[in-house]
C-alpha cells in the first residue's frame, strides 16, 4: 500500500496569542488532496535540515507580515502581527527547501516569505501604490475574490490549473516589489499586483499570493493546486527511491 505523503505546514507563532495557530483549511486542503499535514511550528532556524529529512512536502503559510527590517523595508501603521521568530525560522526553512529536490508550495506571506528568502523585497501597502482598482483585502480584514491572469506556457496554466484566468480568494495588504533571477513572475492581477511565482531551477516551487485553501473544497481549479502538488511529492520520492 502507498503511504500518503507527510506534508508540513508552517504555523504563526505564539507572540500574541500563547498558541501556535493555523486554519484548519490547510489541513482539509492538504486532506483532500491525499496528504498528511503536520504543523510545523516557529523554532530554531538551525532545525531547517531535520524537518525537511521528515517531511515530503512543504507549505508556507499565510499570517502576519515579514518584520520590513529583514528586507531593507519601511515600517508602514498598518504592518501587523510581526514575530521576529517566525521571519527567522521560516526564511532560514525556505533557503533550506530551495536547496533540496522538496516540493514547496507557498501561500500568501507564504509567497513573501519565499521571495525574501532569496533577496526579493515587499510592498509596504498595497493601496498607497496601486489604488484601488482591485481590492485585495476588504476593509474590515477580510477576505475578498478577484481574478488572476496567468503567463499561458506558464507551469500553473499548463499543468496545473489548466486556464490562464482564475477567480482567487484573496486577503493581503501586502505584494511582492522585486523577486530574485530565481524567480519567474507567472501571475498578475489586473492591476498589476504580483499574484503567482515558479521557481526556475527547483523541481517544483510555486508560490501564491492568494488563499487556494480557502475555496478548495468547493472550487475544482483550486483543488488542482493541492492535487498537483501532492502528486509532485509522489513523483519526487519514486524518483528518489530509484537510486
């Protein structure tokens, strides 16, 4: 019997709340798709080696914003819910991560955190630079839906979703400014705002800035991400087991 792949996900840390927390719909996403998830809470940046032996996949998830300090960036009054801790343990996880053949998905700070790790920087506010022609985030902190056009011979269009235009559940204030020649940009929304990345030299590395969990269950073009990411964990670890 093939066992279902153990897929790790990032968690927030316990600065406000004492907990370490994540919404139960990465799980379910991650259920559906015909993974295992383990929550993998803030630690020492130093533990990066030792989680990536014991998971065959890995997703970062979203939450608070990245200290601006880390990237050379401006503290902005609405930059909310910074933990240093999980900055560090999660940006030394993904320079770790890009190092191995490990699948990686990442998913809203998910994204940010990824293009940190290799030198991108952020966006302070989104509405002090793009207006608001697309609302990425309702006032009142919720999430909101908008479209997504994605890069035709792009991995996400072609393999992946299989459309180059999809409806997203969005809940940012934040966007990638610059990425890294690791990076390919593959997804915009209609303003301009960065939506999709795929890394050139990893196996597979996509990073969104939308909530695909958060419509998952009920949308089939976001149950695809999880189903094309646990399959790549499937695909990796035979071709691992080949040697």
């Amino acid at each position: 019997m093939i066992q279902p792949p153990i897929i790790g996900i990032t968690t927030s840390g316990h600065a406000q709340t004492s907990s370490y927390c994540l919404p139960s719909s990465y799980a379910a996403a991650v259920k559906a798709a015909g993974g295992v998830a383990v929550l993998i809470p803030p630690g020492e940046p130093a533990a990066s080696d030792i989680i990536l032996q014991r998971i065959d996949g890995l997703i970062f998830s979203g939450g608070g914003d990245i200290d601006p300090a880390v990237y050379n960036g401006i503290m902005h009054p609405t930059i909310y819910n910074v933990d240093s801790e999980r900055d560090r343990a999660e940006i030394a996880l993904a320079q770790a991560a890009l190092t191995s053949d490990i699948p990686i998905l990442g998913i809203c700070r998910g994204l940010e955190v990824l293009a940190v790790a290799t030198g991108g920087t952020l966006i302070p506010h989104l509405p002090d630079e793009y207006g608001e022609v697309v609302t990425h985030r309702a006032e009142e902190l919720l999430s909101i839906q908008h479209s997504v056009d994605l890069i035709p011979d792009s991995r996400l269009a072609q393999e992946v979703i299989g459309t180059t235009t999809v409806d997203v559940i969005s809940w940012h204030h934040q966007a990638v400014r610059n990425v890294s020649s690791e990076w390919r940009v593959t997804g915009w929304a209609a303003d301009g705002v960065i939506e999709a990345l795929e890394h050139k030299y990893h196996p597979w590395a996509i990073a969104l800035q939308w909530h695909p969990e958060l419509s998952s269950s009920v949308d089939p073009l976001q149950h695809r991400i999880f189903q094309a990411f646990i399959a790549a964990t499937r695909q990796i670890a035979m071709a691992n087991c080949e040697y």
